[in-house]
C-alpha cells in the first residue's frame, strides 16, 4: 500500500501543475476553425464522455466525504451502539459506488491520455480523480465489514450473565464466551494498518479465557485466597482490555482521519480544478 508513495505524489503533483495552467492557451488550436468537422465531432463526444464520468462520481465524493466528517465528529460518543444493520447497508451502499466507479472507469479507457493535448491531461486528472474515489471507497468498505465482524465476537464475549447463581458458573460461562469470541477473531483477517491492534486484543481475551480456568478451580475448592488472587487479577485484564479497545478506537479514527485528509486536500483541489477545465473545453 505505501510502495512507490513518493514517486506517485510527485506524479500528481506534476499532473495538478499541468492542470492548473491556463488551458485557454491551448484552445486556439481546438478551435470550430482549426478542427475538421469530423475531428470537432470527436473532440466534443470525448468531453462528453469525460464529463459524464466525472458528474457521475461527484454524489460518490459527497457521499465520502459526508460519512467520513461523521464518523470522525462521533468519535467517542458513547450514546447507543453500533448498528450491524446500519452498517451492512452502508456496505452495500459503497459496493454499488464501487461498481459505478468501474463502469466509469471503464468507459474513459478508449480514450488517450496524451499529456501534449488539453482533452488528454483532462482525461488523465478524471481518471486519477476516480481512481482515488474508488481506493477510498474500498478502505472504508474494509473498514466497515472488519467493523461488523469485530462487533459480532465482541457481542459473543460480552454475552455472560452477570447474575450466574454461583462463581464456577459465571467462570465456566466466561470461559464458554470468550473460547468462542476468540475463535471468531483468529478467523478474522482485520485490514494491515489494525493487525497489531487486532492480535493484542485476540491476546487480551486469551488472559481472560485463562483468567475463568483458575477463577473456575478457586469456586470449585471454595479457597478464599485464590479467589481473592482471582479478583484481583480480574481487575488487571479489565484494565488492560480497555486500554487495548482505546488503541483500536484510535487507530479506527486515524484512518478516517487520513480519509478526510485525502478528500478535502488532493480530491477537492483536484475536482475544482476539473470542474473549471471541463466547462473550458464544453464551451470550444
């Protein structure tokens, strides 16, 4: 994912200078005069095409970019709970982006990117713009459906009951619910930037599956002293798993945060800039 960054931003960054130069400079030779008609029927359907495909993406920008400010605004709001519903419909909301993404994508490819001419640079930019619409959309998706499958151990782990009628059975459900909610973690493979997160928390619930075993043989001997060694261990694996579920919620935030970062840095110079050059070239 970070291999040839530096060679990719001053890519852009060369494509964004060619792009903010003033293109009427390049227009006279496009001209109703210059062009043969059938050469001036070309050039008008392929600003057509281009601009269709980059109208089309603008509700996906503003979809992104409207999610992302969400979440980042309700980061570390503890009223209510994650939704799976919510969420799976966000998921399949952001595939069908993804398909619209291709399907772009795909109509600009018999068209020629030549940097020498106005409607090649416009064509490079648009496809860069979709580009990087269609890589954000899959980080969030990965996010998401990692998010859901994440809640769902959570879920599995969390569900003892606090009331049991006796100590062996409050540790023998702990280690019933954190046996299977470790199982559903191990079988789930989290995106690269959370692995360390992920396997300190797989790590976390382990000590809390061992925890049970011997919580479990002090209720079983009745020995006051392992069981008050037992709770006061409890406590420490309490502790530790709350630091562990912060670091996950930050590393969560960091990525929106680089989201947001992308779009209203690079995409939105990149789309007013387009938004300009477009309505240049549909005027020729």
């Amino acid at each position: 994912m970070k291999t040839n960054r530096i060679g990719k931003a001053i890519g852009m960054i060369l494509l964004c200078l060619a792009l903010m130069s003033p293109i009427t400079l390049l227009l006279p030779q496009l001209s109703a005069v210059a062009l043969p008609i059938s050469e001036r029927i070309l050039f008008r359907q392929s600003i057509e095409k281009i601009s269709h495909a980059f109208e089309s993406a603008k509700a996906i920008n503003d979809k992104l970019h409207e999610f992302v400010l969400e979440e980042i605004n309700t980061y570390g709001d503890t009223d209510g709970e994650f939704e799976i519903q919510v969420a799976e419909e966000k998921l399949r909301e952001i595939a069908e982006d993804l398909a619209l993404l291709d399907t772009l994508l795909l109509s600009l490819e018999d068209l020629d990117g030549d940097m020498e001419t106005s409607v090649g640079k416009t064509v490079l930019a648009v496809r860069e713009y979709l580009n990087t619409l269609r890589n954000i959309s899959l980080d969030m998706s990965e996010l998401i459906e990692y998010s859901i499958e994440l809640y769902r151990a959570i879920v599995v782990i969390g569900d003892v009951n606090e009331n049991a009628q006796s100590y062996s059975q409050f540790a023998d459900e702990i280690y019933t619910a954190t046996s299977t909610g470790i199982a559903m973690l191990e079988n789930l493979t989290p995106p690269a930037y959370l692995k360390i997160t992920h396997d300190d928390l797989i790590l976390r619930i382990k000590e809390l599956n061992d925890f049970s075993v011997d919580f479990y043989i002090a209720a079983e001997l009745d020995d006051p002293l392992r069981l008050y060694s037992c709770f006061y261990r409890m406590n420490r694996v309490e502790a530790q798993m709350n630091r562990c579920a912060e670091n996950l919620d930050e590393d969560l935030l960091l990525q929106f945060e680089q989201a947001y970062r992308r779009l209203s840095g690079h995409i939105a110079l990149l789309r007013g800039e387009l938004t300009k050059n477009i309505d240049l070239l549909l005027a020729v």
